[in-house]
C-alpha cells in the first residue's frame, strides 16, 4: 500500500533490510511514528469460517477475511490517513513515518529493533495502529518464552530404579509452575501476570528406558514490575535441588529479503500513564472528531509496542480499527466506518502537534 501510494509518500524507502516498508511525510525536527504490521496468522481451519477468509469481501459494511482486523486495517487506515495529511498541506516541524512492518507475528517488535537500531528511526512519539475497537490503548503485558530442560539418567525401563526420569522431575516442576501462576504479582490497569506450559517434550533410548531428557515450554505473561531476571528467578528456585537448566529463548529468522536477524524473546511490560502528553493529545483528537469521551483502555495480546516503548522508552499509544477479539478467530472482519474514523484520527493527531 506504501509502495503503491509513492505520490502521497514522495520520501517512501525502498524496502529496509528486513523487508519494513516505510513512507514519510514532513521533514520535521521531531519523529512521530504511525505503525502497523503487514504480516498475518494463518486462517485455520477452513470449515470455522462462515465466508472465504481469503475473500477480502466488502459487503454489509464490513472487510471480510483474514488479517482485516489484525492488522490490515491499521496500515490500510494509516495510508488514506498519509493522503488527508498531503492534501490539507501538512506543514508541521514534524516528520511522519508511517511503518508497514513484518514479521510481528513471529516475533513482536523485532521490526522496531530493526527500525531503530539499524535504521536509526528514533521516534518522538508513537500511535500503534493494532486494533483497539477504536478506543485509546495505553499498554499491555510483557511476555517471555522460557525453556527448562530437566537432565535424568537412563535405565532399563525393568529396573526404574537405576535410574534417574526426566519426566517425574519436570513433572514435579510443572505441578509447582501451576501453584506459581495463582501468587504472581497484580497491577491494578494491566492485570495480573500469568505463565502457563505450552508444551511438554521427554526422550528415552527406548520405549523400554528410563526418560534421560525432559523439556518445559513456559508461556510467561509479566504486569507491570515484574521482570526478565524475577521471572527467570522464580522458575530457578522451583528447580534449585533438581539437575535442569532455565533459559530464556532467542528468536532468529529469515526474513523475505534474505536477512537473518533476531532478538531474545523477552519483550517487556509497558505501560503510559493517563496524564502523558502522548494520551491527552489522542484524546484530545478523538474529542474534537467525535464529541465523545473515548475509552482509555489496554490490549489483552503484545504488539510492537514491547520495543517501541518496553525497550526505547517512546512515548505511544495504540488506535485502531476493528475489535482485538476477532484477532487470530474466524470470522474475522473489520467494519468499514472504522477504517475511515482511524483515517481521521492519525491525521487530527498529526496536524494537532
């Protein structure tokens, strides 16, 4: 849509090094960011769709299909947005970078590392265009991947004895990680933190052996205070009299361009509060377009808001068409009038700096 839309962007990037597709409006001294991912999940199974998720049907008033909400309506929005702002003479002494971004999917904010670090974009000022149901979204949880893998010894499955499994000692851990998961710290906007096991594997020699191998997949989900290191700490002491080891995992992929690259799968807590410029300017934005008072809320899933504010402290906030239930479920579709009020709302925001 950027690419294509090279009139409205006349400093549009080729594609950056990972595959980010950014235009720019302005030339100004400070930075505000407008972002969106371009990549999408899979749509399942076929039969849990009442429509051709493929379809991009308009009808109803409403785009069908799959990554309408999340999250092709944010840099849908962004671009018609990028056409008001030109067509109305945007003459602030900003610059307006608006990031159709990859691989959030796989690994959310790895594109904003990219941005940031390599390309050396270091916004002001940030709107993520994840879906919010239109209302202003201030944060969300952090989350991390955690592995344990627990060492036994092998035996012959008749005598267990001689033995050492794997599989009762992650058993054990994963028993005590259920009891962990009820006494994890809570923040009264963001919630509670939470971690779960997302997946279990163990080895043997055979079928008649001992397990020697056991590993834990640990989905961790952190509120606000709670960190890398305490996350990692706690799943310590759980396995401090066992023979295991606790790591946190790191992402790295091949992007379409060809370029390997990634990033620890620690993306951290964040969170504005309600006094921030950055949300008093967006709601002073929605008030002057809708008369309204807008909802201040937060996301239940991660965006690239984990590095764009987590990791390099940019001021953000998130609006965007579509509801985040339909996000990853069937039936997914985006209402139209969405996308035109998001259009507004970007450009009210610009042009109120």
């Amino acid at each position: 849509m950027i690419r294509g839309n090279a009139q409205l962007f006349p400093s549009c990037s080729s594609d950056d090094g990972l595959g980010n597709v950014i235009g720019r409006i302005g030339n100004g001294k400070k930075i505000l960011a407008i972002d969106g991912h371009m990549d999408t999940v899979d749509f399942g199974n076929m039969a849990n769709w009442d429509f051709d998720p493929l379809s991009g049907e308009i009808k109803d008033g409403f785009v069908h299909g799959r990554g309408t909400v999340d999250q092709e309506g944010g840099p849908a929005a962004f671009v018609t947005s990028g056409r008001i702002m030109k067509e109305l003479g945007f003459d602030k002494d900003w610059t307006i970078y608006f990031t159709g971004t990859v691989m959030e999917e796989d690994c959310d904010g790895l594109c904003w590392k990219y941005i940031y670090e390599e390309e050396g974009i270091k916004p002001d000022l940030a709107i993520s265009t994840e879906p919010t149901n239109l209302n202003i979204y201030r944060g969300h949880r952090g989350r991390m991947e955690i592995a344990v893998s627990f060492k036994g010894l092998s035996s012959h499955g008749s005598a267990p004895e001689r033995g050492k499994n794997a599989i009762y000692m992650a058993s054990r851990a994963a028993l005590e990680i259920e009891k962990l998961n009820e006494n994890l710290a809570e923040d009264d906007f963001l919630g509670k933190g939470s971690i779960t096991i997302s997946e279990f594997k163990s080895d043997s020699p055979s079928l008649c052996a001992v397990s020697d191998f056991a590993r834990l997949h640990l989905d961790r989900r952190l509120t606000w205070g709670e960190t890398k290191e305490s996350a990692v700490a706690e799943i310590e002491a759980i396995v401090k009299d066992m023979d295991a080891v606790v790591e946190v995992l790191h992402y790295e992929e091949t992007a379409y361009t060809g370029l390997k690259y990634g990033m620890e799968k620690y993306y951290p807590t964040w969170k504005i509060e309600e006094n921030h410029e950055v949300v008093q300017r967006g709601i002073q934005a929605f008030e002057q377009l809708f008369q309204k008072k807008p909802k201040v809320d937060k996301w239940t899933f991660s965006t690239n808001g984990v590095t764009i504010n987590g990791y390099y402290k940019v001021p953000m906030i998130g609006f965007g068409p579509g509801n985040e239930v339909l996000a990853h479920a069937p039936n997914e579709k985006v209402p139209i009038d969405d996308l035109v009020k998001a259009s507004a709302f970007y450009a009210m925001f610009a042009f109120n700096l």
